[in-house]
C-alpha cells in the first residue's frame, strides 16, 4: 500500500472552482442523498473534481468539504484513503494503473511496470518529460481472471504483455488513446477460455444443456411442492397468525378451522415461515409516552443510529426531545426495537447513553462523553 500525501504546495493551485457543466452534476449527486446526508456525495464530487483538473488539489478537497458542510480534515482522509483519488498531477495524457496483485504478479505485472520505468518515469507517480504520462502500482481491480491487466482512466487492458503495453502507451503518448479498444488484448473474447470453448461449442449444445437444467429445476420443484402439501389442507391455504391468537381461545377444544390452520403453518412454505413478526400494538403498555409536539424540537438524528426516515417514525409516536429517549427503561426499548423491527440495535447503538449526553450538554456534552461528534 502506498503512503498518501497531498502533492508538496508549490503544486498546489490557489483555489478551485467547479465549472457550470460540473457545478449542475454537482447539485445532481448531492439531491440524491437524503437530507442532513448530504456528506455522503463526498465520493462523486471528489470524482467529478479530479476528472475536472485531472487531479485532486488540496483546494479541491477544501472547497467540497465546505459545499459538504463537514469538516476539511473529513474531506482530506477521503481523498487520502481511497487510492482512485490523484493527490499528484499525473499525464495529461495518460495515467497508467498497473495491477501488482498477486493474480497479475503471477501472471507478469512486474514486466508491464518495467515497460512503464523505461518509457514513462523509473518512479511511479513521476510524469515524463513532456508531462504526457505517469504510472503507478495499484492493487487487485477486478479483473484477474485476464491477468495481468491495467487501467487507464476509466478502461481496462488486459491478457496484456510488455510489448502489447508498449505500444498502447506509445498510441496514448502520440495523443491516439482513442483507437486503442478495451479488455483483452490477445483476442480472446472476455474472459472465456484463451484456448477456445471446449464445452458448449455450438447453439444446439446450449440450448440442449439449458431444457436439460429447466426441466431438472422443474422436476424439483414439483417433488417439494408435493412433499410440502398438507394432507387436507384447503385448496387455497393461508397461513393463520397463530402466535396471535386470542389468548382466551379454548386451549382443551380447539375448533378445526384452528386445527387446519395449525397444521398450514407446519408445512407451509419456507417463506411464510420466514415472515417478519408483527409489529408490537400502539395500545402496549410498554409503548413509551408520546408528547404534543413542542415549539423547540430535538434534532433526533444526531443520535447515532437514528436518520430522517427513523426520526419521522419516533416523531409519528410522540417522540421528539432527547430527553424522552434518555428516559427509555428496557420493556419501552424493546418496544420500539419491535416496532421499528431494530433487533436490539438501539442497545447496541446505546440511543440512551447518547440521547443523555445530548439532552444534558448537547453537542460538546455528546463529544465529552464518546470523543467524537454525533455523525
Ligand atoms: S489481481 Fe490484478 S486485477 Fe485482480
């Protein structure tokens, strides 16, 4: 793995703006992500800043932390994280991204990057001379069953070997990177067998061998269908909520439409079996107790675990201040975990140890207690 730093400051432009064609794709990404999310789009925006210049500068990820409205050093361990951001001017023509892998290393990569130091740089992340190409080592991406293989800006070349590299460098070099098709480059098609199909040869072979799998798959399903069947279950059988039965139902006399309904749920489909439980009643007396909606009301999604579509639903059963969920005992916890089928997740996220926190200090009382901002 590569040490990322940001390029040294006498590379580094002043500012950095999105042009107009950018700036509309920008406000496209960001409506995408649900209000009070908006951070989310860091990815895209990084992406679309860095096709812009051809790089990302430090005034980049400063400028779209700031759109964002996190903060700068959120943005700068983006950019340095994730390896398909340039934090270094690269070749205006070409950048190559040669995969060191293990699938490719086995199958030459370190021949391709000798290709790449006699003709670009000895030193990945150095342009040429004229400033056309760069190269850099990268890990696995994606595409090793046509080891070894590289990426140039959003293709990928691959079956290649050092001569075939050098001349798609050469073809981006002299400004022709266009002509250059994608994938394989030894003629096979995708990543089928390199020596021709030996299976499967002909349009009557694959049409034999899928009826052959349909009427398996057929075969199958009808013998689970059969094994399934109740014995006299009614033709159209609907599974009956059983655990929802009125607990004053006769135990010593069940009538028989209960019976049959037992005996559907025994042996119907894995998938009514699979069916969520239900959601525990508003009339619960565990349900926790809901308020008037006040004129000042807590911003619920600064506890973690909670966002907009959670806090519409709590707000939906009277819950709108932290101070209410700080005072949830365990039955009222459990209550919402069914209705918002959580699983014991607001245990895990501890909604009441955050909830405390933001009730008793807000924000500064929240990073007191967890060492970080609410997220
Ligand atoms: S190892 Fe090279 S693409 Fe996966």
């Amino acid at each position: 793995m590569s040490v990322r730093r940001l390029a040294e400051a006498s590379l580094q432009p002043a500012s950095f703006a999105f042009n107009k064609e950018n700036a509309a794709a920008v406000q496209q990404w960001i409506a995408k992500y649900p209000k009070g999310r908006e951070q989310s789009a860091i990815i895209p925006l990084l992406m679309i800043a860095q096709e812009q210049e051809g790089w990302v500068t430090k005034a980049a990820i400063e400028t779209i932390s700031d759109m964002l409205g996190m903060p700068r050093i959120r943005g700068l361990e983006v950019a340095t994280f994730y390896t398909q951001y340039q934090l270094n001017p690269v070749g205006t023509r070409a950048h190559i991204q040669v995969c060191g892998t293990t699938p490719c290393m086995l199958r030459g990569s370190e021949a391709l990057m000798d290709v790449c130091r006699s003709k670009i740089h000895h030193d990945q992340f150095h342009t040429n001379d004229k400033g056309t190409l760069s190269w850099e080592e990268v890990e696995c991406l994606g595409a090793c069953v046509n080891a070894p293989m590289v990426m140039i800006f959003k293709d990928t070349f691959e079956d290649l070997t050092p001569e075939r590299l050098a001349e798609i460098i050469d073809l981006y070099d002299a400004g022709k990177g266009a002509e250059v098709k994608p994938g394989p480059q030894n003629g096979r098609h995708g990543s089928e067998p390199a020596g021709g199909l030996k299976t499967l040869t002909s349009e009557k072979a694959i049409l034999k061998s899928t009826r052959d799998k349909e009427a398996k798959a057929a075969a199958k399903a009808a013998k689970d269908a059969a094994a399934a069947a109740p014995a006299a279950a009614p033709a159209t059988p609907t599974p009956a909520p059983v655990a929802a039965a009125p607990a004053t139902a006769a135990p010593s006399a069940p009538a028989p439409a209960k019976l049959a309904a037992v005996d559907t749920a025994k042996t119907a489909p894995a998938k009514a079996a699979a069916a969520k439980p239900a959601k525990p009643s508003l009339d619960d007396k565990n349900r926790p107790a809901g308020i008037e909606k006040p004129a000042a009301v807590d911003d619920l999604k600064l506890i973690s675990g909670v966002g907009p579509k959670i806090e519409g639903t709590l707000h939906s059963l009277g819950i709108y201040t932290f101070a209410q969920v700080a005072s949830w005992k365990k039955a009222e916890r459990e209550w919402v975990d069914g209705y918002l089928s959580f699983h014991g997740r607001i245990d895990r996220d501890d909604w009441v140890k955050q909830a405390k926190a933001l009730a008793k200090g807000g924000v500064a009382e929240y990073i007191r207690v967890f060492g970080k901002k609410p997220v």
